[in-house]
C-alpha cells in the first residue's frame, strides 16, 4: 500500500511533484534574475533608486539618527541574525551542511553545496568591484563594515548557501509538508538576514534586494544542474 504522503520520482530521479513545478520555477527565476540585472544597470549609469532614503531613514528615531526604532533588545537581535550572512558563520553552517549530507551519502548534493558557497562569493566579489557602490552614509552604521555595498554579500550569499542546502535536503524527504518546511525555514532566515543589515544602516535597501535576487537565482541553477546530473549519468545515493 502506498504512502500518500510518499512522491513518485520519474525515470530522472526528479519528484512528480518537482517535475511540474519546473517551468514555474523557471519563471520565477528568470523574473528574479531580471529584477536583479535592473538593480545593477540602474547604479552601473549613476542613477540611484527613490525608496532606498527613506526607509533607512524610517528605521531610525527622527532627530536621533544614530538610534534605531524598536526596543533596546531589537538592535542586539539584529547585529545577531546578521552574523548568521557573516563570513565566519557562513562557511560553519555551509560546511555542517556538506559534512551531513556526505553522512548520508550524498556527495554530489556535498560537492554542489561547496560551489554554491564557493560560487556565491565570487559573485558577489566581482559585483562590489565592478559597481562599486559608497555604503549608505544617511544613517551610522551600527556595525563595522569595510567593504562595497552592492550587493549585500550577506543577502546574495546566505540566499544562495542557505536555500541550495534546504533544497538539497528537501530533496531526501518524502513528505510534502516536510519539505516546505525546511525550505520555508530557510527562507525566512535568509529574509531576515538581509533586513537585519537594512537596520544596522549598513546597507541600501536595494543592495539588499538585488543581493537576494542574485543568491536565489544560483541556488536554483546549482539545485537544477545537480538533478540534471544525476539524471544523466544516472547517478545512485
């Protein structure tokens, strides 16, 4: 008797359930991937976007700008999601999630793990030095940063290792509702990491969307050429 709760997998390995939903992904991708080029094109010609003032402005106390809105414990929450972008805290959780599916043998969902990390921050490396962007200097940053502000490496590199690494473990379970679950979970994380560096001041509102569009876009393209793969060569767990 089957499961209802279990997926059927087609001759390629890929869920029914994935399979149909491909050409919305596709989609959504390439809208995403758009959104993110406009971004880019928009600040590669100097112009600048008529949001990205006042909702910094709107996260700080009127008259006192060096003082975020909310309560004194929101500001601590926020310097702590942050980190969760953060280059330490990256490569610790990138690497738990390649060093857990090595354990469950699967290597290649390991391997592609590694070059969505490896990737993301070379995208976003070359992206700072080509744009160039000044970081906001409208509000105090919050935090120390040192580098270019577009993209977020935050947003672009917790988007992309952050949702390649739920997409590859949604892909071990079979219940429906677990798998939107880690993917939801992951989601949210990645979303409130790139808000938290809007709060800090450290970050255009729009280097932080455009940061997302990048990330999201490469771990779909690392999750899809990974399922091709493995349905080319027919690869087995």
């Amino acid at each position: 008797m089957t499961n209802p709760n279990e997926v059927d997998g087609d001759r390629s390995g890929v869920p029914r359930a994935i399979a149909w939903l491909w050409p919305l992904v596709v989609l959504f991708a390439g809208s995403v991937l758009l959104l993110g080029a406009h971004i880019a094109a928009v600040l590669v010609t100097g112009r600048s976007f008529g949001f990205d003032a006042p909702i910094l402005l709107a996260l700080r106390v009127p008259g006192h700008l060096d003082v975020p809105i909310g309560p004194v414990w929101l500001r601590q929450s926020a310097i702590d999601i942050s980190a969760l972008g953060g280059f330490t805290l990256m490569w610790l959780f990138g690497g738990s999630g390649i060093a857990a599916l090595m354990m469950l043998r699967r290597r290649a969902e390991a391997a592609w793990v590694a070059a969505s990390l490896v990737g993301a921050s070379l995208i976003s490396t070359g992206l700072k030095d080509i744009i160039h962007r000044p970081r906001p200097a409208l509000v105090p940053h919050l935090v120390w940063v040192d580098n270019a502000s577009f993209p977020s490496g935050h947003a672009l590199i917790s988007a992309a290792t952050y949702l390649t690494i739920a997409l590859m473990l949604a892909g071990l379970v079979r219940r429906r509702a677990a798998r939107a679950a880690i993917v939801a979970f992951f989601s949210v994380v990645v979303v409130l990491i790139g808000c938290s560096r809007v709060y800090l001041g450290v970050h255009w509102p729009s280097d932080v969307v455009a940061g997302w569009c990048f990330g999201t876009v490469w771990a779909i393209a690392v999750f899809w050429v990974n399922r091709w793969l493995r349905a080319k060569v027919r690869i087995t767990p």
